[in-house]
C-alpha cells in the first residue's frame, strides 16, 4: 500500500532543491491504518525560506514579464500530470480515501485547467485610448508578486492547480503550503511538477505542514502579496482579520451547505442518483456536498422512500478497492467528530437512514462513516445550519417556490444549490432567488474551467475559474503619457 518517492521522507519543494526540517512524520491509510510511508512536517524556517525564495524569483527571473514562458510551464505542467494520472490516482485513494473513480475524476480536472491559465497567460490584455488630445492612457495589468496559496486535503490536487494556475498565468510566483493528510500524494505532485525543464527554481515552492505556522507567516509576511485559501469558513475568517492590518489581498473559498430542491415535475430518476452522489461523493468531504434535500410535498414520499433504498445500499470500502462505491473519511478524528455532532442533534431530526460507524470487523480499524438521511423540519437544528462535512444529508419538505427558497436561503452558507424541475421558467425564477454563487438546473457539481466559481454570504468572496481568476492575482497600473 505504499506511495512511491524519489525523496523520502516526503520533502518540500523550495527554489528548484528538496529540502527537510527534520522533523519526520508517518503517513497512515484512512481505510486501515496501515503506515504508507514518512513525510518531513515543515516549520516555520522552512517557510520562511520559501518565502524568500519567491521573492526572489519574482524579482530577478524573467517570470513576471514573459508570457510565453508562463505559456510553456503550465502547458508542461499539464503533461506532466496528464501523464501522471494513474500514479496518482492511487495515491488519492490510498492516503485520501476517495474511491478511484472519484480520484480519476479529479485528476480529470487538472490538466485542461492548466492548458486554459496557459492560454490566458498569452492572451492577457490592457486597454488604452487617447483620453484628449495630447494625452495617451493606457492600463496595463501587472502581478501583485508573491502569492500565498493553503490548499486543503479533500482534493489536494486538483485545488492546489486551481489556485496556483491562475496565479503562475498572471505572473506571479508562488508559495503553495499543502495538509500533511494528504502529504505523500503533496510530494509527489510536486516532484512531477519540478520535472518540467522550464520551470523556474524559486517560481513555485510546495510544503507540508501539519500544523498552521507556516500558513500563519504566509498571510502575515509583508513578502507575500496575495492569499488564496481554500478551507472552513471559521479559519477563512481569521485569515481576513489577520490580512487586514497590511490591506492584503485575499480570495477565499470556504464552506457550504448545498441545498438539493426536487419540484413535483422532476425527472426523479435523474434527481436521485444525483442526490446520492451529491451526498456520498467524497465521502460527503466537499464544500458542494448536497448535504440538504429539499423536495416538494407532492413528491416527498416517493423521494423519500427511493432514497433511503438506495443509501442503504451504499457499499463503502477502501478506496482503492473496486467494489467500494464510497470510501473512508480522511481520518478517524474526522470520523469521530462527525459522530459526536450527529449523535448530538438526533432528537432535532425522524433517523431515515441512519448511517454510522460501520460494525463490520473488516472495517473496524478504518475512518469509516456510512452515509445518514435525517428529516428535519426545524431550520435553527445545528444539522442543517452546520457544515458536517461528512456523507449526512437532511431530508426537508417544502410546499411551494417561496417555501422552497425560505429554506434555503436559511444558513449563512451560500457556495451553491441545485434545483431540479421540468419547468425551466421556474428553475430561472429559482436560481434568481437563491442566495448561492452557483446555482445548477437539474444538474450538479458541473465545474467548468472558464467559468468563475465561489460563494456569496459566508462562503467565501473572490473567484477562481475564468477570466477573474487571474485578476485575483493582479494589480492595474496606469501610464498617462504626454505627448510633445
């Protein structure tokens, strides 16, 4: 069950070399415990030279100004990863959890979104005009510098690319700090991404850090320009307070509470395999997880009823196993910690499927969570205000369109929302309403590289995804020119 290095312990990535702070860590599977080998746990020194060397190359490399070497290194970047998709895929289902097909599907996503921060990289544009006569304006985007970007350990692939493409596109460099539950699959993206001949020492920088002291100086360094953060919306907020005092500039993706709301005339076949996809993907770990349905009294029983049949029937397993249809939680804190709240707020809710800790001897050693369906009618219940992050989903019943929006505009999450109907005037009357920063129309989790995604109300601010991706991660500068 072992991850395969080219340096282990695991090392970090900083200016082109693999460096150690000598601290050694063990790296153990979700679905066993079993040892997959040992990564070095960054400190602070580390950082900070990372930091420094990011600063560095943004200053004496060609990096900010040359387009079509940015062009070249993300569409190496690409290849390499392209090429790279089985290794790692096992890697994600072996140190993650995630069942292969979830760990191919974000791998999948990897690569175009390079190629297109590629493209963007060349064709980036100012604009000018001559404002009077005599008077020659232009505006001319530039990079802000260092970029600091702190990726989590759901989808630690794909959303490290996600931040630091976009970044690299508009020049800047960047310090990528990664979650030790995933350390192994971290280093060994960033021995991939190293290889590309083009690429800069010191232009991209990857670490694993179990704790925060790294991702601290990051957001408190006056070397680091930018942050981009993808996480809880708890610690989203005390990296905006902690930004404030050097008015840095921060995008953040934090949490969400994804509302699933079923019209009388959905198609329910397509609805509810959705929906349990939406619930068990990723083991419910995902910041679109649809983790609330909502479904019209005209059709509650029969959605109810389909769904508890088909939860039940959820088989979860290793990831790496091909039977398993779900794996384990990331670990078995999380795992406890989903209990603990759940068993909590029980008397809020009717138990329609109940999930749980698995009894299963060949699962025992695992962080195992089988996916729960609770019904809820009570709005202020911690299980639909809370972000479980975990495969609990509440079952709510609604009336009409303004019932159906009241509910789900009811937390302070606003990420995303998925409406199913055959009615498309009323999906459009739906997505207008909704508070979310994506709404889906008998569709969910549809990602697509040029368009932007990010949430509204709690759920974060800034975009990633398209043009604004970028511009994250720029500045525009004004050149008035006089002429004679």
């Amino acid at each position: 069950m072992s991850i395969t290095l080219a340096h282990t312990p695991a090392a970090h990535l900083i200016d082109g070399q693999w460096l150690t702070s000598g601290v050694t860590a063990t790296s153990h599977s979700p679905a066993d415990g079993s040892v997959l080998g040992e990564y070095d746990d960054a400190q602070l020194p580390l950082g900070e030279q990372a930091v420094a060397a990011a600063r560095r190359a943004f200053a004496t490399t060609a990096w900010a100004r040359d387009r079509q070497l940015r062009a070249k290194v993300l569409n190496e970047m690409a290849d390499a990863i392209e090429a790279a998709t089985d290794e790692l895929a096992m890697a994600l289902a072996r140190e993650n959890g995630k069942i292969l097909p979830e760990a191919h599907f974000e791998l999948s996503l990897t690569p175009s979104k390079l190629r297109y921060y590629a493209a963007m990289a060349l064709t980036g544009s100012g604009r000018g005009d001559q404002a009077k006569a005599g008077v020659l304006s232009t505006l001319v985007p530039v990079p802000v510098g260092v970029a600091g970007v702190i990726v989590p350990w759901n989808s630690p692939v794909v959303l490290a690319v996600r931040s630091f493409a976009p970044a690299l596109a508009a020049g800047c460099t960047v310090v990528v700090k990664m979650a030790a539950q995933t350390a192994l699959v971290n280093a060994r993206l960033a021995e991939i991404l190293a290889a590309c001949p083009s690429l800069p020492p010191g232009v991209l920088n990857v670490l694993t850090e179990s704790g925060s002291d790294i991702a601290k100086h990051l957001v408190d360094s006056p070397d680091v320009d930018a942050i981009s953060y993808t996480g809880s919306t708890a610690v989203g907020r005390q990296i905006m307070a902690a930004a404030a005092p050097r008015l840095k500039r921060v995008s953040l993706e934090l949490g969400g509470k994804t509302p699933m709301i079923v019209f009388d005339d959905a198609d329910l076949d397509r609805a509810v395999g959705t929906i349990v996809a939406g619930i068990t993907t990723f083991s419910g770990q995902f910041c679109m997880t649809g983790s609330r349905v909502l479904v019209q009294r005209g059709v509650a029983d029969e959605v109810r009823s389909r769904l508890v049949e088909a939860l039940s029937a959820v088989r979860v397993g290793p990831g790496d196993a091909p039977e398993s249809q779900m794996g384990p939680m990331i670990d078995r804190d999380s795992r406890d910690r989903l209990v603990a709240l759940v068993e909590g707020h029980l008397g809020d809710a009717t138990v329609l499927v109940p999930g749980g800790v698995p009894d299963e001897q060949a699962l025992a050693a695992g962080a195992y969570y089988r996916p729960a369906l609770l019904e809820v009618a009570d709005l202020a219940s911690p299980l639909v205000q809370r972000e479980l992050f975990g495969p609990v989903a509440t079952f709510e019943v609604f009336d009409d369109e303004a019932d159906a929006t009241a509910r789900a505009n009811a937390t302070e999450y606003g990420l995303a929302a998925s409406v199913w109907t055959a009615d498309g005037q009323r999906g459009l009357r739906m997505a207008d309403a909704l508070e979310a920063g994506t709404v889906w129309l008998n569709a969910w989790a549809v990602v697509l590289d040029q368009f932007e995604e990010g949430g509204v109300k709690q759920s974060g601010l800034g975009r990633l995804n398209g043009h604004r991706a970028v511009e994250e991660f720029q500045e525009v500068k004004h050149l008035v020119q006089v002429l004679g």
